[in-house]
C-alpha cells in the first residue's frame, strides 16, 4: 500500500501560494485531480485538442516519472488518476497544465487563461479507492449522458483498457488490474464486468458535493497523514486546513492524558501558582487551532485577555528554555495526531 512505500526520510508537503490549495507530496502518493475551464467554458474546442492533451499527458509520463492509471477528458473540465513515486505533483501539474495551455491557444488563436485556476487534487488511500476511481473516471461520460456505452466515448482511458497495443504502454493499466485478479488472462474479463456496474454510492456522494475532500480514505489513512502533516497547522491562508484542527475537547483530554491530572485543574487562574497542564492546553489551543484570546479565555474561564496573552508568551519562551516542558508539549502533539 502507500504506507509501507513511504520513505519518510524525503516527505515533502509542497504548498503554493496565496488563497492557495491544500498540497501534500511524498513519494508513492496517488491522487485524483480535475481541473475546469475557467467560467466552465470549453478547455476542448476541436478533435486536435484532446489528442494535444493525451500527448501532453505522455509527455509528462516519461519527464517526471509519473504513472497515469486512468484518465477522461470532458468538453469543460478533466479528471486523472495519477501516482508520484519521485513526490513531484506540483511539478508535473505544472508542466500538464501549462504546456496545454499554450497549446490551445496556439491552436485555438487565444490568448491568456484557460483553466479557471489551481487544479484540484485529492490524496488518495488507494489500496481502498482506486479500483472505484478507475470506474468513476470511465463512466463520466455515461453519468453526463454523453454516450450510452463507454466505448462510444473516444476521449478517456477506457480504450486502453480493452487494448493490448503497445501505443497504450504509457498508461499503467497494471496498477488497476493486480487490485482485481492475479490471473493476467483474466484482467480483461474482470475489468469489463467490473467496469460495466454503477458507481457505489459512496462515491458519488463524495463527488456530488459542492467542496470536494482533500484527503480520501480510511480513518486510519487520515490519522496517519495527518501525524507526519501536522506542522501544516502553521499555515493560516490555507482554506482546507481545518480537517487537520483538533478539536477543543480533544487537546484538552490529551493534555490531561499527559500530565496525568484531572480536567477541573485546566480551569481558572489562580495567583502565585503555575498550573503547567492548563498552560500548555492554553498554548497549544493557540497554536493549533488558532482561536482568538477571547475565544481561549472563555473556554479555560479566564476573563482577561492579557492573562491569557501573558500565558502563551510564557510558554513559547519556557519551550525554548525548558527541555522537560518542551518534551510534554512534543508528547501532547503524538498523543493529538
């Protein structure tokens, strides 16, 4: 699985710029992307352009080293499936949808944007989604009510399914098939028949709201980037980061789980004595989560601002200061992710 390929020695979270998207890239990632004309117009004009696309796509294969699994190429919008095994999303993306970019408008006599943006990408659990992505990705045209059959659609990856021509060697079927059968002479009957059925509902409830997930998996997946992540929280211009923010309740049960006191003992202030626990659930609810020294004081029930102001600061000094402070915070944050 992803997991077991990581090599965590060269994790790398990218993240572009202002108003930007949630990016994470490793090694072994897999993701899926779509991107849209911009004001839903048409990134697909003429016949030339998808085939401009596609080579675009092969061209990317053999620069950056990446696999594409699956693809389908829609009048206003596409949708890829795709792993990284050199962690370079950003990059190949860039190359993708820039040198496509040029391509229309040189063929299409435009000029400027095409797509209405950045790009969207979901990081994947893929030992539990991407055989249904596959099938997603195929049927789009067939949900659109484009074609009635997937092989009446030119423009997707289907056709290199059902292929065994050597044209096809850039898409990596094989990442698709070993997840159905380890019987080689059986990959074209089990993709047909897995292919031909309706998408799960759980999948089309994902793709049918409005703001699409950034990370899709299992509960495990997710608590395991969002440990090696975690120092995304730092980024406030980031939308999406809330799905990594802790809950006020649950940074409070691991600072008590740490320090082995009581939840009553993280409230209130009292004068002359140093209440480590309360301190270190004050600073971290301001670090991780953000919330305002209003917000903060009336959760731990201390009614002065500068109180609260007061404690952080301490506890950012005592932190560089305090090796055994230091260690119970790093402590609280593994217990947390």
């Amino acid at each position: 699985g992803v997991k077991s390929a990581v090599d965590l020695s060269t994790i790398e979270c990218y993240v572009s710029s202002m108003a930007r998207p949630l990016r994470i890239q490793y090694p072994g990632a897999w993701y899926h992307i779509m991107n849209r004309g911009r004001r839903r117009e048409d990134i697909f004009s003429t016949k030339d352009d998808y085939i401009a696309f596609i080579e675009v796509l092969k061209e990317a294969v053999s620069l950056w080293n990446i696999n594409i699994v699956a693809y389908c190429l829609m009048p206003n919008h596409y949708h890829l499936l795709l792993h990284t095994p050199e962690g370079n999303l950003s990059r190949c993306m860039r190359h993708i949808n820039g040198v496509y970019t040029q391509k229309y408008n040189r063929n299409n006599r435009h000029d400027g944007q095409l797509f209405r943006g950045r790009y969207k990408s979901i990081l994947l659990d893929s030992d539990n989604y991407l055989t249904a992505l596959v099938r997603y990705i195929h049927r789009n045209p067939i949900r659109a009510g484009m074609v009635d059959r997937l092989e009446d659609y030119a423009w997707s990856s289907h056709h290199g399914y059902l292929s065994k021509s050597s044209k096809w060697n850039w898409l990596n079927k094989r990442a698709f098939f070993i997840l159905l059968t380890n019987i080689k002479s059986k990959y074209l009957k089990e993709y047909r028949e897995f292919v031909g059925e309706e998408d799960s509902n759980d999948i089309i409830g994902i793709f049918s709201k409005k703001k699409l997930p950034s990370i899709l998996g299992t509960e495990r997946f997710k608590d395991w980037v969002i440990e090696k992540y975690s120092t995304l929280l730092l980024q406030e211009e980031i939308p999406e980061i809330k799905v990594f923010v802790p809950s006020k309740k649950k940074i409070k049960d691991s600072v008590c789980k740490i320090y082995n006191v009581d939840i009553k003992s993280l409230y209130g202030i009292h004068r002359g004595v140093t209440n480590e626990a309360r301190n270190a659930a004050i600073y971290l609810t301001r670090l991780l989560r953000r919330d305002t020294l209003k917000e903060i004081g009336k959760e731990f029930k201390i009614y002065n601002y500068s109180s609260v102001s007061s404690i952080i600061e301490k506890m950012k000094a005592g932190l560089v200061s305090n090796k055994k402070l230091k260690k119970q915070v790093e402590n609280i944050r593994k217990d947390l992710y």
